[in-house]
C-alpha cells in the first residue's frame, strides 16, 4: 500500500530487496529456515506469536517495510515512517530453561550492534535490556516476548530517518549518525547473519563467551541506574554486573540487588 501517508517515493527510500533476501536466508548456513517480507502489518512481533500457537516451526524471520501498530513494553508504540528503518521480527523455540530466556533481548542487542559495526562501522553501545544506543540516543529497541514454549524476539532499527521524522526525543537514526544512504537488504542480512550466530552460541551454553561480550559493550554497566520494576519497585544505585542470568545486578545502599526485568535510566 503505496498509499498511506508517510511513503515515500521508491528512489528516495527503495524497499528492500525481497527475492535477494529470501534466496539468503533459504541458503544452508544462514542460520534462518524462511523470510517473509511484506509491505505492512500490525505487528511483526503480534503476527509471529500468533503464528507461534498455530505450530510453526523456529526459524521465520517476519519483516515489514512498516507497521500500523507496532509496539514495544508495556503498551508503549513504536513507530517509524514506511521504509525508513528496519522493523522485523524471529521465531525462536529455544531449548535452554526458562531462567535463561532473559539472555534473548541481550543477544539481539549484540546482534544489533555487531551487524550495524560490519555495515557502517559505527561503534554503537548497549542500554541494558533493549536499547541499542548511539552517542546516548536511542538507535534500535529490542523486544523479546515468550508465547508458550517459543519467543518471538522483534528488532527496531532506524536507518533513515531524519530529524524532524524521530518519534521522540532522544532517538536518533543511522542517517543522523553520519551514515546516510545505507542499503536496508545489506544491514537486515548482517544483523540476521549475527542473531543466528550468537543464538547458537547461547544454546550451545557458550554463556562465558557471550556474557563478557556484553558486558563489554553494555553502557549500563559503571552507571548510577534507578530501575523501575514491573509492579511498581524501584531499585536505585549503582549498576556492576551482568549476572550469569541475563539480570542486572545493581549495588544498592542496602547491598546487591538483581534486577530481571525494567525500565532503568542512566542517572550520570
Ligand atoms: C522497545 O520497547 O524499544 C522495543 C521496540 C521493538 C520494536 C520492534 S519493531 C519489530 C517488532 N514488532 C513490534 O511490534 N515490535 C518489535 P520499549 O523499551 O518499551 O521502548 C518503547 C519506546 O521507544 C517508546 O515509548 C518511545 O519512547 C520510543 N520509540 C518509539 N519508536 C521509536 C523509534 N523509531 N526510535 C527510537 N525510539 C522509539
């Protein structure tokens, strides 16, 4: 759907290439069974669970060139113009226990952050659980959610977007980050190429290879951190690990606390 407001013309925003990106992720190796792109939907993320509890199997990579609902935690949207970034979705049906599941969110974060380095060379840092971060503003969200025994972990990268088209302050873009014009197929297939890779690492129980590498590019980590907990409990202090669980471990006055899910922001 051509259409709707906010399309741009194909030569300013091209659409992805769908028949490249298929042909990729049906070659053995990919780490992917099959992609689908399609011009819009609701929710990547809404459309793999609901495909989760029909039954099918790992291994689907769901991308939309754009999204009437696309949304984060809690309720909270996200939302960019058609084209101007990269919405997507995996379906996972991971065999670690589920106090493992916390690690997905962070792997997609690296995922995030290694694909983006390969493409652009840009150095990009991580906010713990699902911001990837450039120069303190928000360049992609990350959201893993369980559906049964499978999670379905939705990626949210700004590639194009400008100035005046960032949904909220304190987002930024690819193109504002001094890499314009990047060609969206390329940046999809090395963040998919990554994610697999560091999914396998993690279910192989490569968890001392994949915690010291997020630890090392986790900005959250040294930070004075208030953390808002799911039901209303805020943990204040002092941010110093990431814990063998995915969880944040935070120094508080009252001794160490974990954190397993939250929103937390970065104080100084
Ligand atoms: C996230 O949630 O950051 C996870 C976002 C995941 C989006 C992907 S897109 C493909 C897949 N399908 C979906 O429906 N979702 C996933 P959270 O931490 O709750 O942050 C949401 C907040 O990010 C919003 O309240 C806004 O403040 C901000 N936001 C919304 N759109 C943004 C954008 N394009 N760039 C930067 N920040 C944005």
């Amino acid at each position: 759907m051509t259409t709707e407001p906010g399309w741009s013309p194909s030569s300013e925003r091209p659409p992805l290439d769908e028949a490249a990106l298929r042909a990729w992720a049906g070659a053995p190796g990919s780490g992917w069974r099959e992609l689908r792109v399609v011009d819009e939907t609701g929710s990547t993320n809404d459309d793999l669970a609901a495909a989760a509890r029909s039954g099918e199997a790992a291994g689907l990579v769901l991308v939309s060139e754009w999204q009437r609902g696309g949304h984060g935690r809690l309720g909270r949207s996200w939302t960019a113009p058609p084209r101007s970034g990269l919405t997507f979705s995996v379906l996972l049906r991971p065999t670690r226990p589920p106090a493992a599941l916390g690690w997905l969110p962070l792997l997609a974060g690296l995922a995030v952050v290694d694909g983006v380095e390969e493409v652009a060379e840009l150095r990009l840092g991580l906010k713990w659980p699902n911001d990837v971060l450039h120069d303190e503003r928000k360049l992609a969200g990350l959201l893993a959610e369980r559906v049964q025994d499978a999670v379905v972990v939705g990626i949210g990268l700004n590639v194009s977007l400008r100035a005046d088209e960032l949904p909220v302050q304190g987002a930024t873009s690819l193109a504002l980050a001094g890499r314009p014009g990047l060609d969206r197929s390329v940046l999809l297939t090395a963040v998919l190429g990554r994610l697999a890779a560091w999914v396998a690492r993690w279910e192989a129980g490569d968890d001392q290879g994949t915690r010291s590498a997020y630890r090392s590019r986790c900005l959250t980590i040294g930070r004075t951190v208030r953390a808002d907990q799911p039901g209303g409990q805020a943990v204040s202090g002092t941010a110093v690990d990431v814990d063998a669980d995915g969880r944040l471990v935070v120094e508080t006055t009252s001794g160490p606390v974990a954190v397993a899910a939250a929103d937390v922001r970065h104080l100084r």
